[in-house]
C-alpha cells in the first residue's frame, strides 16, 4: 500500500451537484452552464498533510470520485461509478466529444475481429450488449449492426486468429469464400481477396452523439459535470492530494480517475509519456453519387481491407459521405495546437484506393475531411491501472485507435476496479511497459 493510503477524518465541502430532477427540468446545456457556474462553491479547501486518501465519506455518505475526460473512456467511466455507489464529478478542458478529443467526430467501428490471444474480442462482446441495453433505456439509437465485411488477401494470420475468438465470444460470424463476396457485394472490387469474415451484428456507433449523450445521462441520473480544465502540474508526486483547477483552486475527493485520452502523455510524462504516443490520422468522407444509393448502409456494410496495410471505411450514413480511413500510424501530434488540416499525400493514397476498390467512386468529390489522433501505447494495449506514486490516482487510457466501441465495458471494468479497491488486470497495467522493455 502506498504511503498515502491511509484513514483521515478530515471533512471537506460537498460539491454543488445538480439534481437528476434539475437535470431534465434544464437541459444538458443548462446544467453545464450551472455547473460551471457553481465551481467554486463545490470546491474543499486546499489539502493538508491529514487530507485523506482512502474512501472516507463525503458529507452525503458515499465516497467523491473525481473524473477527468469526458471522452468514451472517461464519460462511460463516471456513468458507472455514479451506479456503483459514489458521488462523481466529471471534468473535461472542452466538453464531451470536443473538435480536439479522439472521442470527436461522427463514427467508430464496432467489430469483433481483433486477431488471435488478445482480451478485446470479448470485452467487444460486452460492449455491444451494453450500448444495445443503453440504446433501449435512453430510447436513443447509436449503434447502427449494418454489418462489418473483413477482406483477406494472402495469409490472414489477424483473421484467421479472430475466428476462435470471435466463436468464443459468441460474436455471429461467418466466413465467405471470394465468389460469394462478389455474389453479395458487386459494387467492391475484390480483386486478390481470397476470402472475407462477415459480422452480421457489427456495424458503426455514433461517436460525438454518443459521448455527449453519456454525459447528459450521467447529469440526469445525479452525476455532477463540470466544464474546466485540470492543471498539469504535479500530478506525478507521490504525496498529491488536491485536484489543480484551471480557476486556480482545487478540489479534494477521495480518488481520481484520469482519462484524458490523448493528453495523458503530457499529464504524466514520467509514467505514461515514455511508452505513449499522439499521432496524426486523416479521415475522408467522399460524396456518392447522385440516385446512386450502392454505397450508403443497407446496401454496404462497413468494411475493414488488410491487404497492404489496413485499410477500413464505413458507408454513406447521417447524409456525411463515405468514410475512408488509413490506420497506419501518421507523425506526432500535439491534441492542444495542432492544425487540423489532411495532408495531401494521404488524400492522394485515398483516392487511388477508393478507385481500386470501389471504382464507382472512382471520381467522388472530397465533401468532408477530419483530423484526429491516435492516444497510442506502446503495445497498443490499454492503460487501466493505479499511478504507482498515488494509489488513489487512476489512469485510464491508451485505447491506440481501437477504444471507442469498449467504451461501456471498459467503463463498467473500470468503475468496479476502483469502486472495490480491486487489482488492476494485468494486460492493462503501467509496470508491463518496464517488463516489455527488459524483455523485448
Ligand atoms: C481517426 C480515428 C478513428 C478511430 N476509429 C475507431 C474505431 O473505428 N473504433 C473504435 O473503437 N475506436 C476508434 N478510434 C479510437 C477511439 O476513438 C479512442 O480510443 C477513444 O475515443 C478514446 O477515448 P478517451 O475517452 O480515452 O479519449 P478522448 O475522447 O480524447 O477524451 C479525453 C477527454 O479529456 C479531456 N481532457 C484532456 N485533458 C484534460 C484536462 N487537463 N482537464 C480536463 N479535461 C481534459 C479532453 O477534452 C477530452 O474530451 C479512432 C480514433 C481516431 C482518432
């Protein structure tokens, strides 16, 4: 246990928190402005040395958890631990689903297909159960199964490893010899595949729409959200107690959860920044045809190419164009002050990609493009896990371009790991990282 776990009776001031009666009563825009505007009346005094660390009750009983990041990660997170029991605040510098967050923009993949001995399959599996279990409760629809088509060209080693996984995970899922792609699909050129993964119940989410109204539920089931930044500094000392606010004051909880995406690097550039990188992807939407309806959903399913690299795209949807998207990792950037403008080397490698593979789209005009990063770790794996100087301080992150689907899962796996003190899974901690290195 680490220096700073121990008991304290020292009381602070509850935060303001708004009402799951207000909540409906005002609207989300509302409430955020309320909360925002009510900061400093929520805020404990700064922290002493007899500052508490390990769950004594807020004024209202239960343990105050602090979030930082209303992304996928974080927002579904807070979402959780409010059920499970505390009293939360959620914090984001820009507001859920912002221009800069990875959790921006209109849509995610949500697949099963992840390649062989890896944890994701299954917690996919989870995930789409819990955003349908969502979808039904809000009466609000994200998840859109349109299917998710896997072109295998040459060995498929990533493919073929995902069907067991995919078998055991209870994901349906079929495996289609190449006539039979060209028999359903004729609008693809499946020139060089020789066979495909068919996900009839995969499909895409919603992604800002979704992020957001994460946050709405939260506020509207008693979560307290607060628009402002949380201050760097000092984050990594082992004796932390306080929240740094961008205001200038802080707030004590007992525990702290940040997940802050792709910021977690600078946050903490002793523990996360050396085996974490923030890279560049472009994403083009290109407009179909005119009367020409072959690919928009319900005629195409999302679709996923691992010929040379992977390649993947979501159909015409929400009237935004046909998504394409490289996930070969692009250069270093920074989530704060990078210019968000496509290179145009990608764009020319989308557009002969996009004529190759779907040549009616030989000469769709660009209607839309999107900057967003990568929050990659080292190994691509998750970051679920204690800061190792502050038992108290949880990082939660490095979904590396694959998270937002889990994001319900992942907040439910989350919200159980700290709310029960229990260990982090070891697929997800920091020390891994140190152990990956001495053992390469
Ligand atoms: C182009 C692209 C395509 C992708 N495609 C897919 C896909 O198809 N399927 C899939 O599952 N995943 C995909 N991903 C990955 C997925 O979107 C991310 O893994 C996921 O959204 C990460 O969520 P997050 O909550 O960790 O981060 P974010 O959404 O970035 O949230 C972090 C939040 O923290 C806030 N914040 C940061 N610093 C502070 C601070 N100091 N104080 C207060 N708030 C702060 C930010 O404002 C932000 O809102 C893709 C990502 C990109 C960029």
């Amino acid at each position: 246990m680490a220096k700073n776990e121990g008991s304290s009776r020292r009381k602070h001031q509850p935060v303001a928190e708004v009402s799951r009666r207000d909540a409906c009563k005002m609207g989300f825009a509302a409430v955020v402005t309320a909360a925002r505007g009510d900061a400093l009346g929520g805020l404990a005094a700064p922290a002493t040395d007899q500052d508490t660390v390990r769950y004594p009750k807020s004024m209202n009983g239960k343990p105050h958890i602090a979030v930082v990041g209303a992304g996928a990660f974080g927002g579904w997170t807070a979402l959780y631990l409010l059920r499970g029991g505390a009293q939360v605040t959620l914090f984001d510098a820009w507001g859920p689903g912002n221009s800069r967050a990875a959790s921006g923009g209109e849509t995610r993949v949500m697949r099963g297909a992840y390649g062989p001995n890896q944890p994701y399959t299954k917690m996919a599996a989870r995930a789409m159960e819990l955003w349908k279990e969502h979808e039904a409760r809000w009466k609000q629809k994200f998840f859109h199964s349109i299917g998710v088509l896997w072109m295998v060209e040459g060995d498929g080693e990533f493919e073929r490893g995902s069907l067991p996984m995919l078998k055991d995970a209870g994901i349906p899922f079929e495996q289609l010899a190449a006539g039979e792609l060209t028999r359903r699909w004729r609008q693809i050129n499946f020139e060089k595949v020789e066979w495909g993964i068919w996900e009839p119940h995969s499909g895409y989410l919603l992604a800002r729409a979704s992020t957001q109204a994460v946050v709405e539920h939260f506020v509207a089931e008693g979560g307290e959200y607060r628009q402002q930044a949380v201050l760097a500094a000092g984050l990594e000392a082992g004796d932390w107690r306080a929240l740094p606010l961008s205001d200038g004051s802080k707030l004590l909880a007992n525990r702290y959860v940040f997940a802050c995406g792709p910021w977690l690097g600078k946050l903490f550039p002793q523990t996360v920044g050396p085996h974490f990188i923030s890279t560049k992807q472009d994403v083009f939407f290109f407009g179909t045809p005119p009367g020409d309806y072959r690919y928009d959903e319900g005629n195409l399913p999302v679709w996923a190419d691992h010929s040379d690299h992977f390649i993947y795209g979501i159909p015409g949807n929400q009237n935004r164009g046909f998504k394409l998207a490289d996930d070969t990792r692009g250069p270093e950037f920074d989530p704060t002050s990078g210019q968000r403008l496509v290179d145009n080397d990608r764009l020319a490698e989308a557009r002969r990609y996009l004529a190759y593979r779907f040549p009616g789209m030989k000469d769709a005009p660009l209607v839309e493009t999107r900057v967003c990063q990568y929050e990659n770790t080292a190994d691509h794996n998750f970051i679920v896990d204690r800061h190792p100087a502050n038992a108290n301080l949880w990082i939660v992150g490095g979904g590396s371009g694959h998270g937002f689907k889990h994001g319900p899962a992942l907040g439910e796996m989350t919200a159980r790991l700290v709310l029960k003190d229990e260990p982090a899974e070891a697929a997800y901690r920091l020390a891994r990282f140190e152990a990956q290195k001495a053992n390469p």
